[in-house]
C-alpha cells in the first residue's frame, strides 16, 4: 500500500505537468538550480528541449553551453521537475540556457535536426565507418541507412591524417523501450496504436516457436511478445536474429553475421528481422492481460476499461504504450487507473564533446516524416 501511494504522488506530479501553460522561451544565461532527475548530452539548447519534452517528467531543464566556463558540465542537459512545473529558484549563470518542456505546446513528435556541429564529436554508440568526401555526404549517408541516427566526420584538417575524411555513422534507439515487463494480476498493458507511415511493402516476420538460438547477445532488453522483441530487433542497427524468453519477458538481440544455431527450448520464440520492408504492426494491437509495465509515467486518468485506455494513449500524441488497473487490481483504491507512458526516441549521442575538425549532426529523415493512425 505504501509503494501505491508513493506511485500516485508521483504520477500526480506528472499530471501536474500537463497543466502548465506553453512557455516555448529561453533563459539565456540563466540556470535552474535542483530539481535534477537526470543529466543527457546534447549539443545544442534546442536538442536539450526537445530532450526535456519526450521525457515523461521532465517540466523544465538546463543547459550547459559549448562556452560554458564549467568545462566539466559542457554540453549537459539537465532534465528537472518540481510538483507544481515550475522552477523554484532562478539564478545568473553565464554559459547556461534554460527552458521549459513543450509537453503544452502543439509541435512536432519527431523533430527535423537539421543542424550541423562544427568542432563537435557526437562520440560513441557507432556501428559502421566509410569514407566520405565531405560531411554533407556523411550525412546523407546517415540518412539513407535505416539504423543511422546521427553521425560525425572527420575532416581533412583532422591532426591524424590516417582518419581524415571518416565518417561514423551511429545508433539509438528510434522506437520506445519498455524498461521493465513484469507478470501482475489485475493489470493490463499494451501500446498506442499511432503507427509511421512506410513507404516499404508490409511483411510479416520469421519466428521460431519454442526455439532458443544460445549466445551471441548483443543486448538484453524487456519485451512484452516475441513480436516485440522482433520489432526491437528489425530497429537495432547490428541486430542479426533474436531469441524471446517468454517466462522472463527478456529480448535477447544476437549479433552474428557467420552462423545461426538453434535448438528446441520450451518458453523461447526466435526468429530473424525484418529488413527492407515494414513488419505487419498487429503485434502493437494486442492488450496483454496481467502484465505490469512500471515506470516512464506521464499522467494517469480514471477510466471503465482496459479498451478505453488504450484509445486514450492512442489519441494522446504523447503516449507511446500504458498499463490499465482492473477491476481485480490488488489495491481497491487504484482501481480502474489508466497509465499513459512514453520514452525518449529522438536521436540523443551518449555523449558530446569539443573535438577539433570534427563535424557532427543528425538524419534527415525525421525532416519528412509523418503519421497516422
């Protein structure tokens, strides 16, 4: 009872969140000291913001600038929240820009990154290199790889002439990750049913029943249906075929490019992506009874019924999955709950830094994308 309650302050303090009025201004030059609830790389203010609204509690955030005199702080954002969405203290600070999330604002879910950063290193998370001829064809490079996110290149001043003209093209996730599935009576989950426009044929995937593919992990993550470990799977950038743990919802990403070897394993599905064409989203239809998927809250909203919360998510141009509180739920006074969720999916570097004759960016593809439902 104890754990529910704490779980329903905080979630009222999401809710507060989407009271606030649209503030699309920035404080340049101004910090929001506190209120921390985590720290991303970015490598502009605006990037920062848009960090800020697809975070479900994020009200209000801080940025570190390139010209910052904490250099240890540069280029971090802050992401903040307080319950009532407003900061409590503001104070001078040259270097820093703060704002507010746009959560109340009518924009874009996947904003155009067109921008480009001279003298920046987006480093890490790469998974292919090719040489280019400048950082204009790195980037379109980017953008025609399905699995490129953002990008950096060297240019021809680079200090080491070896890596002159080198573009690295790099990953992160572009669909929602759940992070945590758990079995729990009284409890339904399930995904907005808001899908992207594709202009691929649809296609439906291989899966394997009761078939485990051992080792090779690339990476473990939760999944709530072989189904969505195949979509985790067809997104990844290194991801060569799967194998989904159904009595521990684990997504188990392999990434072999020699062999595959499978063997009978009761609880296990396998299966391979789905490349160069759009998987069949049903899987994102079905509502999975007695399954719990904690966290990522944005708000939630008293409702009759499991099918009227996954309309709701549906609608909210915020929410990406939810968990609804039946009838049946263990705490009479949570009942009949909808849980609206989401998770980061634009393009966030794991880490940014100044690097000189280094130029970085994002794809172009966000720039032209639509949706529908």
């Amino acid at each position: 009872m104890e754990t529910h309650l704490i779980l329903v302050g905080l979630l009222s303090i999401c809710s507060l969140s989407f009271g606030q009025d649209c503030n699309p201004q920035l404080k340049e030059n101004v910090d929001f000291p506190g209120h921390d609830i985590t720290i991303l790389f970015s490598p502009d203010v605006e990037h920062c913001q848009q960090l800020c609204t697809q975070h479900p509690s994020c009200n209000f955030f801080a940025f570190y600038r390139a010209d910052s005199t904490n250099t240890e702080r540069t280029f971090f954002c802050f992401i903040k929240t307080t319950p009532n969405g407003q900061p409590s203290v503001q104070v001078p600070l040259q270097g820093v820009t703060s704002g507010f999330s746009l959560k109340p604002c009518s924009q874009d879910q996947e904003p155009c990154l067109s921008k480009v950063y001279q003298n920046v290193d987006f480093f890490g998370a790469d998974y292919r290199t090719l040489f280019t001829a400048d950082h204009e064809e790195c980037q379109r490079a980017c953008t025609q790889d399905p699995a490129c996110q953002f990008f950096s290149f060297i240019n021809e001043a680079f200090e080491t002439v070896d890596f002159r003209n080198k573009c690295h093209l790099k990953f992160s996730w572009p669909v929602p990750r759940i992070p945590v599935v758990a079995k729990k009576a009284g409890l339904t989950s399930g995904f907005s049913q808001i899908t992207r426009i594709s202009q691929q044929r649809v296609c439906r995937g291989k899966l394997f029943p009761n078939t485990d593919i051992p080792g090779n992990d690339n990476e473990v993550i939760p999944a709530v249906s072989a189904e969505h470990c195949q979509a985790l799977c067809s997104a990844h950038s290194v991801c060569t075929y799967f194998s989904f743990e159904s009595n521990k919802f684990n997504c188990n990403l392999k990434n072999n490019k020699e062999n595959i070897v499978t063997e009978r394993k009761n609880g296990f599905t396998s299966g391979l992506p789905a490349r160069f064409c759009q998987l069949d989203n049903a899987w994102v239809q079905v509502a999975h009874e007695n399954v719990d998927v904690p966290g990522s809250d944005i708000r939630f909203e008293s409702m009759d019924d499991a099918d009227t919360c996954q309309r709701t998510c549906t609608q909210d141009p915020y929410c990406q999955f939810y968990t609804y509180t039946n009838d049946n739920f263990d705490d009479p006074f949570g009942r009949r709950r909808c849980y609206l969720k989401r998770t980061i999916t634009m393009p966030a570097p794991p880490k940014v830094s100044k690097v000189a004759n280094v130029v970085s960016g994002f794809q172009l593809r966000n720039c032209n994308s639509k949706t529908t439902v």
